[in-house]
C-alpha cells in the first residue's frame, strides 16, 4: 500500500503523507515514496506549485523508531525539497515532531491551524536533532531554537509563527493557504524557479558545508546506548534512565 497520495488541481499537486497508523512516521518506504513523488512533480510541466499535507492528526512524528531511513536518505529528502524548482507549501492540521520539523523548515512557506503542536524531542530520547538543523538554522530564530532544541518542550502554532518555523496560522488552515495558493497561480513558473533559487541558496551552503558531518553524527547518535536506552522506553511508554 502506498503511504503518500498525489492529487493534482489548477497547477498544485499535493503530496498527502498517508500512514496515520504510524502517525506519518519518516519510515524508508514513506521516506522513499516521497522522494519518487517530487522528483515527478520536478518533471512535470504542470506543476506549479507542490503543496504537503497528511491524513489523521499527526503530520509526521519524525523518524520510524521501528523502520528508520537511512540518515542519507533524508537528508537527500530534505534537499530535494530545498532544491525543486518549484514551491513547497507544507500545509499543517495535526502535530509534528522531531524530524517533522525537518520537513517544515525544508519547505519554502509552512501553514498550520491553531490546533497545531511543534517539538523537538530528540533529546528525550537521547538523540540530537543533527540532519534537520540543514534547514532549520538558517531559517529559524536561534534563541528559539536553543530552547526547543535543548528541552524537547511543546509549543504551539503562533509561537511557531514567531520563531520563523511556520509562515502563518489560523483557526481555517485552508482560507490561510487560499491567499498562498492564488498567488503560486498568478506568478510565472520560470520566474517562480528562479525566485526560489534565491531564497534557497544560503540554506543550500548549509548542506554543502555540514551535511556529511551531520549525518554522520546523526548515525552516531543512533547508535549509542543512550539512543537505545530512550527509543526503548519511547516504545514501551515510560522515563528513560535518565530522567531526575
């Protein structure tokens, strides 16, 4: 079955993450489905814009602890969305977690409802938030981040608004994006590619400069203990070892 849905509509095609059992979890194959689908979007001539949505209410839960991907593979993930020569809108119901927020910092312009939450709990589970900082240091406020990055607390959408991890909010995600998406339709696909050029080429550096080094702490991370210690009290539901 597949776990990411295409709709195309008016020059926006939407790539729906589809496994609300996993609570959209960054698993290979979802990891992998979704590479395929915009590298089809980045082909096709009537794509004018890729909208990122999801079924149930978690947009993604960050890493599989079960099937994780590769670090590589989802940081050419993250890349490809940076790099498309189209717009990526994240459009956001539900909670996001962890590597999820990869994904929204990945995007060009990230929308939400109210109900919306946001965390980095990498930390919790003893783990650092390593590959996602490609997208999310240059985009994001430091202070910000350091609190987020460094507790693992939740927040909401309008303090998401604040830091620069979202573009907007509001009670209607769907009347926030209606503005958004006029727009995309109005502006010129050649200018629209070079206009994103742009606006993607310092978060680019990062990953030219960091990526290799990232990742191979990501891995790192994953392999040790402490990691195995946090993803196993995760999935049986109780405090790491750890916890005072």
């Amino acid at each position: 079955m597949t776990v990411v849905r295409t709709e195309h509509e008016r020059g926006i095609t939407t790539l729906t993450l589809d496994s609300p059992a996993t609570r959209n979890a960054l698993s290979g194959v979802l990891v992998g489905e979704l590479a395929d689908a915009l590298t089809r979007c980045g082909k096709d001539g009537d794509v004018r814009a890729v909208v990122l949505t999801h079924t149930g209410n978690t947009f993604c839960a960050g890493a599989d602890l079960r099937d994780p991907p590769p670090p590589e593979a989802f940081v050419g993930l993250l890349r490809q969305i940076v790099e498309l020569r189209k717009p990526v809108v994240a459009r956001v119901e539900g909670h996001v977690r962890a590597g999820g927020l990869g994904l929204l910092g990945a995007c060009d312009i990230a929308v939400a409802g109210e109900a919306a939450s946001f965390a980095l709990t990498e930390v919790r589970i003893g783990v650092a938030p390593a590959v996602i900082s490609l997208p999310l240091l240059p985009r994001s406020d430091p202070r910000a981040l350091a609190r987020y990055y460094l507790t693992g607390e939740r927040f909401d959408a309008p303090e998401a608004v604040r830091t620069g991890l979202l573009t907007a909010s509001g009670d209607d995600v769907d009347a926030v994006l209606a503005p958004v998406l006029d727009g995309l339709r109005r502006a010129a696909p050649e200018a629209l590619a070079e206009t994103k050029a742009l606006l993607t080429a310092k978060v680019l550096e990062t990953f030219d400069r960091d990526a290799a080094d990232l990742t191979a702490l990501s891995s790192r991370l994953f392999s040790s203990a402490q990691a195995r210690e946090g993803m196993t009290a995760f999935l049986e539901r109780r405090d790491p070892a750890w916890v005072v």
